[in-house]
C-alpha cells in the first residue's frame, strides 16, 4: 500500500441548489391565504484547506470523488430548505490544484488557507418570494441550479528551504537525519529513498527545514528513473545542495561529472523561470571517513569553487563538518528571507461596473448565422431555474429577459420572429413579446389562472385584449365570426 503520493486526480462536485416550493396557505375561515412557498436551500462547496498535520494526498488517492451536500427543497407555511454541507478537503501545505490542461486554480500555502474549488449551486425561490402585485398568487417556483462539478489535478510541492539533490546513494538521506531529527530509511542500495524526507534544522538562532529528494540521474527531467516524479519538490527550496558521493567506485563517476549532470537536468526541468541552477549554491563532499574519499578533497574541491560552489567535506557517519555546514546553510537561508518583499496587508480592490455594461451579450450563433446565442450570468441562470412544464414559470421567464433588455438586443442584432435563440443550453423560437411592465392589473387578470399564462398561446391574447376594449367602450354582446367565440359577459348598461 503507498504510504506517500504527492499527485492525483480527483473528481470534485458541489452541492446541487434545493427546489423552491409552490404553495397556497390553507387554513379554516381563510379562503385567501395567499402563496406561502420556502425557498430552497444553497448547495455546499467542495473547499480546499491547508492543514499542518496533513503530509500527504494519499486520502484522495483512496477516495479521488469528492461531493458536496445538497440543498434541500423548501416547503409550505413559508419554511426554507436548509442549505447542503460544505465538503471540507485537508491538504499539506505546498499543494498546487490545477486543471487537468495545466491551468493552475490555486497554490496554498500557509496553514489555514482556504479556497472554494467548487461552488455549490442556488436554491430556487419559492412562490412567496416570486408574489408582487400583478402576480399575487404564483403558481409556479424556481428549480435550484447544479452545483460545479469538474476533475481537478492536486500536486504536493514541498516546502522547505535547503533541499539535498545528488545522484542515488550520495548519502543524502543519512545528512538529514545526522543533522535533524528524522529519520529516513537507510540503506546500502540505490532508490533507497522513494519519498521526499522533510528535517527541522536549528543553527544558532536560525530554524529551518531541509528535505532530501530521491536520487536524480542523468535523463532525470525527461522521467527517467524517478524522474520529474520527485523534481516538483525542489522548486519551493530557497537553496539547493549537492551532496558528492566521494567514496563511489562505479566507472565514469567523478565529483565535476556529478555536478554537470546534476545542472543539466535543474536546467532542463526548471528553464529559465525557476533558475533552479542559480539556486545550486553549496557543494557537500559526503563519506570523507573513508580514507581514499578523504584524499580526493583536495582535488576536487578547485575545480567546484571556480564554479561559484561553497564547498563542505562532511561525514555523515562520524558528524565531521556538519556544525560548519549548518551556519553556511543558516547564513544562506537568512539571506533569502531578507531578499523577499515585506509582507503588505490584504487590499480589496473593488472595480466598479460600466454604466453601459448590460451583463449580457448577444451574438449570431458561428454554426448558423441564422441563429443567435445569448450569454451571461443572469439569463443562464434564470433559464436553468425555469420549469418549462409550467406555462407561468415561462412567462416568468420572458418577462424577466425583456426587463433585462434581452429583446432589445436580440432585435437590434437583427433577429426576427421564429429565429432559433440559444441561452444556457436550452434553444427557443424566438417570438417577441409585449414589453415588460406594460400590463395593468384589468389586464393581467385576463392572461389565464394559476400555472398558466396566456401570452404562450397568441389567440387567447388578442381576445383577452378584445374583451378589455369592449367593456371600455361599453359596447353591446358581440359575436366574433372568425373562430365563433362569444362574449356573453357584456352589457349595454353602464
């Protein structure tokens, strides 16, 4: 079973929005009670926390989906729907959430940072938050919205501030664990180390953190061996040591050759934005207790500093020159940290929205020019909020677009009646409608009951619209001759 991963894949999903609820309040000697639907509740979010205690991403690599809680739907008697339980993800800190083309969400470091990976959707309203006074008794809600869902990749990138690179068996793992508190495993064999070790370091008054990464060998940034596997740990280090296996006795290996090879590869896998190679300051020259490493100190050691490298004989074995190699790490570590910036304080910028911004476009659909797409955050979302089984939820729907101006657009974009429209996925035949607001309440009364709306079907407009003219003008009972409707609620007297 592995005991270490520092990437995977998972699939997160929030919490999908809880219905609203469509409801006429019904009590004894209250006839009209009016509409007393709750809300839905919001779905959870899917967050990301850094937590200190946590060194690993082995939970996702078990359980790599991730839900948040839903909504619940609202009731009658005017009762909400409790919003869905967020789902709260514990990573190390050093964790990089990326998508899986690359584009980097989030780097969080810094216990406690916290980040919404997934938003959990709306919750519908009720029918007693849609109530006005043209629409008194709606018979109809709104639908709560999906929550996000999508695949997130997470990678572990260590953060330490000295981090050991050598080729396998250079002795780093014994250099940590000589020199702080750890203990990795040890072992007379290549690839001992299969995981990055992390070591809390005292020198005098400075405290920092060293971690060994499993030995690079040439081919290393191009995945051989264990490859870019292990190099993303080095990139957060503020210096880097190469730790020379003096004692070696394979062919074709010597301390210079080392180090070139060691370069390539930073090089190679780090470009010139990381500048993993100008990181490369300090040269420890490992196992000297053997007699013949001991002799080879002084001549390799010209050839390394006219390279820029701090060199350190050490013995991992017997603590010789560890004492000395620990003040140069502290000296480079403080003068890291006071090349950062100072910390300024969080700023909220806020940038005020154009007076001419609709929070819409309209566009000719680019598959059929004879079509137009309609995108923004409110028309999407009140589309995905629509039941289009009810007739007065639609209605609901055009009115809402045509306060918004979508009308007007799609008309100045040359649109015409019986146009294919496209707005959250969802495709209409565009018929325009009368302006928003122009009803009177004589009006409304006439565009059909509970549920229904009348302007879905033209006919029953135009004779709403005739009778309303008739009682105006006081006219007689009339018969309309092209589809035999009759008017027999008239009257001659006033």
């Amino acid at each position: 079973m592995a005991a270490f991963v520092d990437r995977v894949v998972i699939h997160v999903a929030a919490g999908n929005g809880g219905h609203g609820v469509s409801s006429i309040h019904r009590e004894k000697f209250k006839p009209l009670g009016g509409p007393d639907g709750g809300n839905g509740g919001d779905g959870g979010d899917v967050v990301l926390e850094v937590d200190p205690s946590v060194h690993t991403l082995l939970d996702f690599h078990h359980r790599p989906h991730q839900k948040a809680g839903n909504g619940r739907p609202g009731e009658g008697s005017n009762r909400h729907g409790a919003r869905g339980e967020d789902k709260i993800l514990r990573v190390p800190a050093g964790t990089v959430v990326s998508t899986p083309d690359g584009r980097v969400i989030a780097d969080l470091v810094g216990a406690g940072t916290r980040v919404v990976l997934a938003k959990g959707g709306k919750g519908g309203l009720g029918n007693a938050a849609l109530a006005n006074a043209r629409r008194k008794a709606p018979g109809f809600a709104l639908l709560g919205e999906e929550g996000e869902a999508f695949d997130a990749v997470i990678e572990l990138k260590s953060i330490a501030d000295v981090g050991l690179v050598g080729f396998p068996s250079a002795g780093k793992s014994s250099l940590i664990s000589a020199m702080s508190s750890a203990r990795p495993k040890i072992a007379d064999y290549p690839f001992t180390t299969l995981v990055p070790n992390l070591g809390v370091i005292r020198s005098g008054d400075t405290v920092y953190t060293m971690a060994d990464v499993p030995g690079l060998i040439p081919g290393a940034s191009t995945g051989k061996g264990l490859g870019v596997q292990f190099l993303r740990h080095v990139e957060r280090c503020a210096v880097l040591v190469h730790v020379v296996d003096m004692a070696t006795m394979e062919p074709g290996r010597d301390p210079e050759t080392d180090i070139e090879a060691l370069e390539h590869e930073l090089a190679e896998y780090g470009g010139e934005d990381l500048d993993l190679v100008g990181r490369l300051r300090i040269a420890v020259l490992n196992k000297i207790d053997v007699p013949d490493a001991r002799e080879l100190v002084d001549l390799v050691r010209a050839p390394l500093e006219r390279r820029g490298l701090a060199v350190f004989p050490v013995s991992a074995a017997t603590g010789e020159g560890l004492k000395e190699l620990g003040f140069a790490l502290a000296a480079a570590v403080e003068e890291h940290r006071a090349s950062l910036p100072p910390m300024e304080p969080a700023r909220v910028t806020v940038t005020p929205k154009a007076v001419d911004d609709s929070g819409f476009t309209v566009e000719r659909d680019p598959e059929d020019p004879e079509a137009f797409v309609v995108r923004g955050v409110r028309p999407e979302r009140w589309v995905r909020q629509t039941d289009f089984t009810n007739d007065e939820a639609v209605g609901f729907l055009a009115d809402r677009l045509n306060r918004l101006g979508v009308e007007e657009e799609l008309a100045k974009a040359g649109a015409r009646e019986g146009d294919a429209v496209t707005i959250g996925g969802v495709t209409f035949d565009w018929e325009p409608t009368l302006p928003a607001g122009t009803l009177t309440v004589e009006e409304s009364a006439g565009l059909g009951g509970r549920g229904t709306d009348a302007r879905i079907d033209a006919p029953h407009r135009v004779r709403a619209q005739e009778r309303l003219a008739a009682k105006k003008a006081r006219r007689t009972p009339y018969e309309l001759s092209d589809d035999g409707w009759t008017d027999d609620d008239l009257s001659e007297e006033p």
